[in-house]
C-alpha cells in the first residue's frame, strides 16, 4: 500500500479564513475579521489517518557511507584554505584564563586494555584539524570558521555549491556558522521549499565537551561539497550542516555555554543566543529532518552505580514528547530508525536507544531521552520534523577511540540524509497531513499537558571493566516510546496574551508561531486560570537539575470558563495553525518548561484559554 496523494493540502495553512481571493490563506492585511471562521472550523473534522506502506518497504538497508578498504583511507582535506571574508571568521573574544586549553585531553584510557581493545579503529581514516597526527586538542573554532570557508569558496560545480551562513554570535563573540548544501540556484528559504527538495539540518555539539559530533559534522559537509562522496544526495534534498552549536563551550571544553545554561534545554524557552540561533534557522528552513548529534557518558555514573562500562557506538532516539503527531513518530521508526540500526550493525558499529542515569547515586533506574518539550529533539518534532538524536560514546574519555565515534556519527547521519532522499516524496505527504489534522484540531479534541515515560524493566548489556566481557544486568527502565498520559485538556481555538508579554511573543514568532495583535477592544469566550496550589521548585530532567535553570514556580491550576474583555494592543494566538502544539507546550501555565512557570509570564491573568473562535479585528506583527 501506498500513502494517497495529500500534496493537495496547503502546506501553510490559514489561522482563520480568506479575506480576498487575492491573497495566501496566510498572508493577513493590515486588519482581518474573523466572525465568520466559527463555521469553517465547525465544517472541520480530525484528518483520518490514511494507510500507511507496508513495513517491507520500510526495511530497504541503507549502503555504507563511506567505501570501505583494506588500508586506511583518509577522506579528502577541504577545497581551498583562504577564508573567504573577515566577518564570518571573525576572532573570537580571548577567554578568560580559567577556560584556556580546556579542550586539549589526553589518551589515557579510564578502563582495562581489555575495555579498549574493543574498540578497535574503522578501517576508513578521517581527516580534520582536529583528527591530525599527534593533535592534543580537537578542531578550534578558529579552525571550523576556516574549513567552512574553504567549502564555500569552491568553486568546482556550479550545481551544488555551499553556502556560507552565519546564524548569530555566541555569548562569547563567537560566529556560529553552517554551511548549506544544495543544488538550488536561489539558497533562499523561500525558494528551496517551492523548488520540492526537502531540507535536512544536522546540528552539533550543543554540548561543548561532546567533540566528536563536531567533527563528524565536518567530514560530512565536506562529502556533500562538489566532488564528495553523499553529493549526489543533493539531487534530492538540501542539508544544512550546523557542526558547533556552542562555540565557547567547545573552547572551555565544558557541557554548558558560557553562561553556565545547557542549551539543550534551551529550546523552548530561548534564553540563550545559541538556541535562539538553531530556533530562527529551523522557522526559516522548515526541516524535514533535524538531527541531533551528541556523545554519551561512558564511565562516571554508570560505573559506580551498575560497575560497568557503556559499550554502544551509538544510541538513538526520536521525537518523544506529548503531542507528537503518530505519523511522524511512525515515519521515524521505519523510515529511519530501522534503516540506520541496519547500516551501524554493517560497519560493526553496536546500537541501542538513547538512554541515561540520573546523577543521583542510589537511583539505580535507566532512563530513555526526556519526555519534555524542552530538548532540542523533543521541540523540532512540535514544529512537525522528524527529529532524531544520535549519541556515541565520548564523554569523560578524552580523544579515546576518536575515529571510531566518529565513525559512528558519519554512519548513522549519511543513513537518514539517504532515508530522507529516499523517502521525500512520502514524507512531504506525511507532513501535509500532520499540519492538515492539526489545524483541524483547533476547538475541539483534548492536548495532552502532561506526560511522564513508563516504567518497566529490561536486560541492558554493559562491559566488565576488568575483564572487557560483556555483562548482561536486569535494570529498572523508563521507556519514553510508550508516553503514560497525565492530564489531559479540552483543545482551545487559541490564546489571548496581555499586551505586557511581549518577551512570549518575541520567542513564539521566533519559532514560527503564528501571533496576531488585537486591533479593536473586544469580549472573548475564555477560560481563566484559577490558582490551588503553588511551590518554587528546580527544573529537572531524567538526569537530575537543569544546569543554569535557575528556581520556576510549579502550579496547580483549575481552568474556569468567563466572558472577558480584551483590550487593543493585546494578542491572540489560535491553535489552527501547523504550531499550534508548540504554542499548548509554551502557554499551558502548569508544566516544568511553560512560559509561566519560568517567569516569562508573571502573573495567570496575562493569558487565557479562548474557547470559541473570537470576532475580532486583528493586524498582522512585524
């Protein structure tokens, strides 16, 4: 079976109804009514889910990324070494002392011989900066800037040259830059999504001491380059390649950015530059595919709490948070998942799904990847991508084993740039439909505000760390594939946000949610949130406290229906809109990563749950 041809389904779908037939759905004048987009939305029903492919055709094995070859084979040096303009290889502010050679680790195993000789070199050698003969440290920013530079400034094939972009400045005056992989003539967002070739975006080390995904990121834009081994994949499809999301924690060598906040948790709330830079490049691209590329720990807590070592090349996981359209989550286990498992199993690479400990040490569970919408995988699936996150080994061994993590980064990420070329005709159906059957949604139904993974047990495989065997132990498991539903909502039309939230509205239209302004004072059919219980708590996630967090004010809260007037100048945020599920994670008062609860929102009477499509005037926001 086959998916039925949705491609007639607007992929931007209007928020309420066509004023003038010479205007987008989605394009609003100056001021819009909406009186009558109660009977539109009335007229709609929840988009049945249509047949889905036949799970054979979903097993298709992906080819090895790179040939294989008896002698070690080094991938090819980048074309051209001048930097191609001042501005984006611009110095980068001197850290303070504290954080100088941080980078630089030693070989040092901290396990047995045994440990190590499992994991012997790939067959293939890389080559970057970083990966050099008798390097101590890896791949500078300084370094990155100029290996970007030099792809961009080849001039070899006029069909796929990249392009050079600059998506901010880090906390520390650092470029963070990408690289954009296309044969489109016009690199402009508008112009790649009316050419049909989806896009593809690969973001590394939003964690600074996770090395290896940064490089992996570099021999990877280098084979999409003119002459490289994936360029034929552009025929297809367009990647972005992002290879240092956190460039001064990669300088001082340390998980968090410099303000001490992981930015991986970052991605909803928008505090830091960093997140701030991936959240623009996902609203301006629209991704079909993100892909999140990070190490794991591989001896610290797990060997004091279980006395093993972590043994998988790389662990996996998708979108898993509430709200997470199911085709999607289908599209990610068959089109992807399984794929890449197949070809990581042909390079000899072990697998398994992404999991971790908590820092606590007498919690002896296993957590999979966090259900909250605050991760970067958790939030880019809420903007209606498959979003993958792939771990290898690296934390806390130093350049240990270096060509084999990498390696295995550059197995798993060219298997799902192959999936998606494969697969782009079905997936821009899938996503058709899922941003179709959620505008339809808007009204009716219920949301999901809270979830938790469920708990159960399974056999986990660590290594002994004398003897180098495998270990096979029985471990509490929280499973995050199968989401236990804790509260549950009537779907609003949308919310109404008082004039004074600007900060919400500025992060919103950052994502790419759709906000309006109150043009003429006006009542609405709401509910208010009515407060019953209150504390001041830390953000946490499966491992513990959220670096750089900071105290959030957790509520328990009643919603309690009422007519109220809105002033002008107020805004309006409705749910019939391909976002709207970012919009129920961010604007819901009573979770962990809301609005409200980190203090965005100061006070539950500057918001609202609309409860009937309103008859206002709105004017568009700049």
């Amino acid at each position: 079976m086959t998916l039925p041809d949705l491609s007639t389904a607007p992929q931007r779908p209007p928020v309420a109804v066509r004023t003038s037939s010479a205007k987008p759905a989605w394009k609003w004048s100056t001021s819009v009514t909406l009186v009558a987009a109660a009977a539109v939305l009335g007229a709609c029903t929840s988009t049945p889910l249509p047949p889905w492919p036949s799970s054979q055709s979903a097993k298709t094995q992906a080819p090895a990324p790179l040939p294989r070859s008896s002698a070690a084979k080094p991938v090819p040096q980048p074309l051209g070494a001048t930097p191609r303009n001042a501005e984006a290889v611009a110095t980068p502010v001197t850290p303070a002392p504290a954080l100088i050679g941080r980078n630089e680790d030693s070989l040092t195993p901290p396990y047995s011989a045994a440990v190590a000789a499992r994991f012997p070199d790939p067959s293939i050698q890389y080559s970057t900066p970083g990966l050099g003969k008798d390097r101590r440290s890896f791949t500078t920013n300084a370094e990155l800037a100029q290996w970007l530079n030099g792809l961009a400034d080849a001039r070899l094939s006029a069909d796929a040259r990249p392009h050079l972009l600059n998506l901010g400045t880090s906390q520390r005056g650092s470029p963070i830059l990408g690289v954009l992989m296309t044969r489109a003539k016009n690199p402009t967002p508008a112009a790649l999504e009316s050419a049909g070739r989806p896009t593809v975006v690969l973001v590394g080390q939003q964690h600074g001491d996770e090395p290896a995904t940064a490089e992996a990121l570099l021999i990877l834009a280098r084979e999409l380059a003119p002459g490289g081994l994936l360029e034929s994949l552009l025929e297809k499809i367009n990647v972005i390649v992002v290879p240092r999301a956190n460039p001064d924690g990669s300088e001082a060598g340390t998980r968090v950015t410099a303000s001490g906040v992981d930015m991986n948790r970052d991605h909803l709330l928008l505090h830091t530059p960093e997140a701030r830079a991936i959240a623009r490049l996902v609203r301006d691209y629209r991704p079909m595919l993100v892909v999140d590329s990070h190490e794991y720990t591989v001896v610290g807590r797990f060997l004091e709490k279980f006395n093993g070592i972590q043994k998988y090349d790389a662990l996996v996981q998708h979108a898993t948070t509430a709200n997470y359209p199911e085709f999607l989550t289908k599209a990610s286990l068959e089109w992807y998942h399984a794929p890449m498992v197949a070809a990581l199993k042909d390079q000899g690479l072990s697998s398994e799904w992404y999991y971790t400990t908590s820092t606590d040490r007498e919690d002896k569970s296993i957590s999979m990847g966090g259900t909250q919408p605050d991760t970067g995988r958790n939030v880019h699936g809420l903007k209606n991508t498959v979003s993958l996150l792939i771990e290898t080994r690296g934390v806390g061994i130093g350049r240990l084993h270096a060509q084999r993590r990498v390696h295995s980064q550059v197995v798993a990420i060219a298997s799902a740039l192959r999936s998606t070329a494969e697969k782009a005709g079905p997936l821009e159906q899938v996503r058709s439909f899922v941003v179709r059957d959620t505008t339809a949604l808007a009204c009716r139904d219920q949301v999901i505000t809270d979830a938790k993974a469920t708990p159960g047990q399974r056999e986990l495989t660590f290594i002994d760390p004398t003897t180098g065997e495998d270990r096979v132990t029985r471990v509490d498991w929280n499973s995050s594939l199968t989401l236990r539903t804790l509260q549950t909502r009537a779907r609003p039309c949308g919310y109404w946000l008082d004039a004074g939230a600007t900060s919400v509205v500025e992060r919103l239209k950052l994502m790419g949610v759709q906000v309006m302004r109150v043009a003429e004072s006006g009542s609405l059919l709401a509910e208010r949130y009515e407060e019953t219980a209150r504390e001041v708590s830390e953000r946490r996630d499966v491992r513990g406290g959220i670096a750089g967090s900071g105290e959030i004010v957790r509520v328990k809260v009643t919603p309690v229906r009422a007519a109220i007037d809105v002033p002008s100048g107020s805004y309006y945020v409705p749910l019939n809109q391909a976002l709207a599920n970012i919009a129920v994670a961010a604007l819901e008062p009573d979770t962990q990563n809301s609005y409200f609860a980190n203090r965005l929102l100061e006070d539950l009477n500057q918001t609202a749950r609309v409860m009937a499509t309103p008859s206002l005037v709105f004017e568009e926001i700049d």
